[in-house]
C-alpha cells in the first residue's frame, strides 16, 4: 500500500526551513544596497553562471516543471526534441543579440526601442510586457496553489492560503534583497527542483527493483508523433517542436525583459554569453531529468492500476498524475522536499517577475517621466515599495483567478503566448532594420497579432463560425466535437483546432516581420526618410 496521503511534521519543517531561508537571503543582501543599479541589476558585475541559473529558473514555471512529466506521460517523448534547438538557440542568441544588445547598458530593455522608433513604442513594448507578466504570473501562482492542494491532501478551499504564504514569501525577499537575493534564491530553487524530480525517479526505481520502467517500445499510451508531418492539426512534430522552441527561446532573449535585465547583471558581452550557455545546459538536464519523471510515472502507474483513480485516464489526464504521486506515493521527507520544490518553482518566476516588473515601472514610466527622486536613497525606497505593490496585485489577482468561468487555463496560455512575438519584433525592428518606419512596425505587428490570435483560437472561430452561419468545420479539415467538463460533469461542444498550438510562434513571427519589412520598404519608396526622422 502507498504512504498515507498528505504532509507529515517533517515535511512541513522542510518547508518552513526553506522559506526563511529565502527571508533570511532577503535581508542580507538588501543591508548594503544603496542604488537602485545594484537593486536592479547587481551593479552589472554579478556571475554568469548565477545569473545563467537564474533565467533556467526564472523561465521553468510550475505549471512548466508540472506539464512536462504530463507530456511525456500522456502523448509521448517528441517532446525530447526540443533539446535540438538549445545550440542553435545559443549561436543566434549568444553571437547575433547578444552583442548588439551589450552595447547600451540599460535597466529596462524597453529604453533600447526610444532612440529609432520613438517614446511611443517605448512605452508600447513596457505595456505589452507588463500585461504578459502580470497575467502570466497571476495564473501560475493560482495554478501551483491548486496543485499542492493535492500534494497536501487538503480541499480547495485552501487556495488562498497558499497563494498568501507563497506570495508574501517572494515579495519580502524579493523587495529587501533585489536583483541578488533574486538570483541566489533562484540557485536554491534550481536545486531543489532538480532534487525533488530525482527523488521521484529514485522511489520509483526502488519500487520496480531496477529500471524496469524505462520504455524501450513506443507505449500505446502515447499518440502518433511523426518527425514532420504536412497536416498542420498534427498536435505535436519533432521539426514543429524545435522549431517552436527556438523561436520562443529567441524572443523571450530578445524581448522579455526578465531576460534582458540579466544579460544587462553581467559585466559584457562575454559574460552575459556564458550566462545563456549555462540556462541552456541546466534547461536540458533538467528536460532531460523531467522526461525520465515521466516515464518513471507512466511505468509506475502501469504497474499499478490499482492506484489510478477510477475518475482519471492515464491518458486524458496525464498532467494529473505528477502531483497525485506526490501526494500519496512518497515516502516521509520526500514529500516535504517535492513539495517545497513546488513552491521554489512559484517563487522562482514571482521574484524575477515582481523585480523586472518594477524595473520597468521606475524606468520607463516614474523616471522617463520626471518622477525620479532627487536622492537615490529616496529612489531605491521607492523601488521596493513598487516591488511590494506590484507583489500583492499578484497575490490578490491569484486569489481570485479561479472564480472566473471557462477553461482559463487553456485560454489564459494562448493569450499570453501572443505578447512573445510582438515584443521581440520591436526590438528586431529597432535594432537591426536601418530604415525602419514606425507605421511600417505597426502594420507588421497588426498582422503578426491577427495571425497569432487565428491560429491560437482556431477552434472557436471555427465553432462561432458553424453556429452562427452554418458554416461546415470540414471545410477547414476540422470536425465539432463533444467533451465533458470534469469540474461540473456537463457536456459541451467545441470545434477542433485547426491549426497546432506549436505553429502559434513560428507563423505569427514569420508574417509580423515580412510585411513590416515590405512595409517599411513601401513606405521608404513613397516618402523616403529626410533628417534621421523614423517617419
């Protein structure tokens, strides 16, 4: 029989001792900080292979470390071939960006876009960022507290506690300590996710006896998963997976600015290249690692059907299986240990989040502005107050994510997926496309946006489409389908999308940047540019 379900004294006190440790690394970095270019940035002079850490960390959220077990559980392991674009991510990146980035050293990534395509865009690529954090960080901590109610065994209503405590951990650290705390904090929670996806291989081995679950056919649990495939409804394809993930990877580097205000921590170009190559080899051990979890689930869980909920498929509810393994199948310790990895995991994207998202606010918005402080210990005051403000928006919005209806999870992803491109195309705009026209860059993002949203919600203009003209789903190779919603066990119809999800960065990318150059290209031919002016 498993181990009783839910936390024991020890695993709390692992827990407990994890969170003050973070206080504790709070307050002392925050002792001697007197600028708000070492609250923000470390002075620009901080360790690559910390700073490296911490964007694996930063970017790896809960809901990721909890899905990608899921997906190789349920679907099956394309999912590896991610692994093939990190190198060609670190040569674009590291040798292309990189370097012309280094050379302006800025706090916010969104005073780069000022200089050639003017305050307005400036201040276009902030919103978009702080909209894309803000609701990304609201869900992920709403989704991780939802979890570890399962891993704790406790009931739902325990939703905003957790969020509270998790919360209120990462914005005391995070506004005591800065861009340091934030980063060491980040090493510690690294390992412990690494620890936490070792021990469940660990118990799992010893619960077979060796590595008698380690596949060695394709499982008829998993789906078709071809290397390439013409169908574009195809969910997922070794080229669309890689190909997916470069282009995610090169617009989180070049223009998120969690991840650009840590290039900006290193000292040069240089650093900050060892900085990426160090996030893309921790990010393919730790897929690596997190694949194996997967495949020790689905081995275990065959094994033992006696232990699969009659509710759950290993199939259709393949991402359900992580956390009720830690809830009732780990031994005592471990759990505490898995469990406190969940929370670094939360931690981990709050804190960089709460310390870029004020970056932005002070930068772009309080100091462009005339706001700025006439001392700088007056500015870093205010800075931590933000970091506070901005931390309990978070907290609040999470503790309320969960009473708005629909399936929020799967919508609240796509739209937040649809501020990558856009960001990063301003920068490739201003950075690297000499004759760049401002209404060129918004005619491209216009039709960069319009695709992205096409493919992401394909299925219900599909649908809308069928109910409302009669319009037949098989013209667009698709058909209307009837699920049940496992928290009211209703049913309802949907269409099928027509399009993979894996397409939404790669499509929408593509169409943004061709005809905002074709635009800028027209518009230069009509009215060419006279005094260095962008329009």
């Amino acid at each position: 029989m498993p181990p009783q379900a839910g936390l024991t004294g020890i695993d709390w006190a692992i827990i407990c001792i994890y969170a003050v440790s973070t206080i504790a690394l709070g307050w002392y970095f925050g002792r001697k900080q007197e600028s708000t270019k070492e609250y923000f940035v470390g002075s620009g002079h901080m360790n690559p292979i910390l700073i490296g850490i911490s964007l694996f960390a930063t970017l790896l959220s809960t809901i990721t470390y909890l899905s990608f077990p899921g997906e190789v559980l349920g679907k099956g392991p394309a999912y590896l071939t991610r692994l093939l674009a990190l190198p060609l991510v670190f040569v674009v990146v590291g040798y292309v960006l990189i370097p012309v980035y280094m050379k302006q050293r800025v706090t916010s990534a969104y005073e780069l876009l000022e200089e050639k395509l003017g305050l307005g865009m400036r201040l276009l690529g902030a919103v978009l960022f702080l909209m894309m954090r803000l609701v990304w960080m609201t869900l992920l901590v709403y989704l991780a507290s939802k979890a570890m109610t399962v891993m704790m065994d406790v009931d739902e209503s325990w939703i905003p506690w957790i969020v509270l405590v998790t919360g209120v951990v990462s914005i005391i650290y995070t506004s005591m300590g800065g861009m340091r705390a934030v980063v060491i904090t980040d090493l510690m929670q690294t390992i412990l996710l690494f620890t936490g996806a070792l021990m469940i291989i660990a118990t799992v081995t010893v619960d077979f006896g060796g590595f008698g679950w380690v596949p060695t056919t394709w499982n008829a649990n998993w789906d078709h998963q071809p290397i390439f495939d013409w169908n574009p409804k195809t969910r997922v394809t070794a080229v669309g997976t890689v190909l997916s993930v470069f282009i995610w990877y090169l617009c989180t580097a070049g223009g998120d600015q969690v991840s650009v205000q840590r290039f900006m921590a290193t000292k040069d170009a240089k650093a900050a290249r060892k900085a990426l190559g160090t996030q893309m080899i921790v990010g393919g051990v730790v897929t690596l690692v997190l694949a194996f979890v997967g495949f020790a689930l689905l081995g275990y869980f065959q094994a033992h059907p006696e232990f699969v909920p009659a509710e759950l498929s290993l199939k259709e509810n393949a991402d359900k299986f992580f956390p009720l393994f830690i809830a009732f199948h780990l031994p005592v310790g471990v759990s505490g240990l898995v469990v406190a990895a969940m929370f670094a995991a939360a931690m981990s994207s709050i804190d960089s989040g709460v310390n870029s998202i004020t970056a932005v606010v002070m930068t772009d918005l309080l100091d462009r502005f005339g706001l700025k402080p006439k001392s700088e210990k007056q500015h870093l005051i205010i800075a931590r107050f933000l970091a506070l403000g901005i931390g309990a928006t978070i907290v609040i919005g999470s503790m309320f994510i969960g009473g708005i209806e629909g399936n929020i999870t799967k919508v609240t992803n796509k739209v937040v997926n649809l501020f990558v491109t856009p960001l990063f195309s301003l920068f490739f705009f201003a950075l690297f496309v000499p004759s760049v026209r401002r209404s060129g860059v918004w005619i491209g993002m216009f039709f960069g946006i319009l695709t992205a949203l096409v493919i992401a919600f394909s299925g219900v203009i599909i649908f809308y489409l069928h109910e409302n003209y009669g319009i037949d789903p098989a013209i667009f190779g698709t058909e209307i389908i009837t699920k049940t919603d496992p928290a009211t066990n209703l049913d309802y119809r949907l269409a099928n999308d027509a399009i993979s999800f894996m397409w939404i960065g790669p499509i929408a990318l593509f169409v943004n940047i061709s005809i905002g150059l074709i635009a800028c290209k027209i518009i230069n031919i009509v009215s060419p540019i006279k005094q260095q002016s962008a329009d």
